[in-house]
C-alpha cells in the first residue's frame, strides 16, 4: 500500500473515532469546607458531556476517601432523604446540574478535612475504561456558591 493511501487511511480513521469520543467535564466545581468532626461532603456544579457519543460514568473517586456517589435529594413521607443514583448517564450535549438541595457527588468517609482554598480532584471512570479528572474548589463554609473568576 503507498504511504499516501496509508496516511490518509489513518487520517481518516482518526477523524471518525475523534467524532464519536465523549468530552465529560465538570464546570464550576465547588464544595464546602466540613465543619469540625465531619467527614463528608458535597460536591456541586455541571457535569457536562460536549461529545456525540452517551458516556457511562460507573466510578468516582476521590483520594483520601472511602466514596463518592451521585445522589439526588427527594421528599419522602414529609422528610428530606438523599437517594443513591447509579450509574450516572450522560446523553451527548446533555448537562447534570448539581446544586445544595438537589443532586449532588456526596463523598464520604474522607481521612481529613479539606480547607477552603485547596482543590480537590474527582477521577470518574466510565464503562469503556475511559478517565476524567474534574477539579473542585473548595470555599468556606458559609458560601453559597462558587467564586466567579
């Protein structure tokens, strides 16, 4: 086969796989600093999925902590409950909003308190073995939101 035929053969598989490749991103990560003695938290922000292809996030991890889930909370016999959602199904361009009293990545069993100020990394991992680091900033406790850049 000429190396021109070759290389255009590969351009184009390139082109067709790079269609279909997923882009998952966190916008606008944040979190609270726990209060003393806490060792949980909640995560915020939007998950976004930019790709053309549906991704399947079937793990989430933080360092330092025993889990992170998605869960969402719900009104259940006049009581606020948090309900466990998985896996977590991205269609393409479709964005999970995650907001306080709604769904959120509730991370939990952590070894130490994160201060405000610092970053934390979430490592998602799909179904097909895909990874995605999503940074979160941590504020104070007392914020009600990220801190526009």
């Amino acid at each position: 086969m000429p190396f021109r035929t070759w290389v255009v053969g590969v351009l184009l598989l390139a082109g067709v796989s790079l269609g279909v490749a997923a882009d998952v991103r966190l916008l606008e990560g944040w979190t609270r600093s726990p209060p003393p003695g806490v060792n949980r938290l909640a995560i915020y922000g939007r998950l976004v999925n930019d790709g053309a292809a549906t991704v399947i996030l079937s793990e989430l991890e933080l360092a330092g902590a025993t889990h992170v889930m998605l869960h969402e909370t719900v009104m259940d016999a006049g009581s606020m409950r948090m309900r466990h959602i998985d896996p977590i199904e991205l269609s393409p361009a479709k964005t999970l909003v995650m907001a306080p009293q709604g769904r959120h990545l509730m991370v939990m069993g952590l070894e130490r308190q994160p201060q405000a100020g610092e970053t934390l990394r979430v490592k998602a991992t799909t179904r097909r073995d895909e990874t995605y680091i999503f940074s979160v900033q941590v504020l104070p406790i007392t914020a009600l939101g990220p801190i526009a850049n």
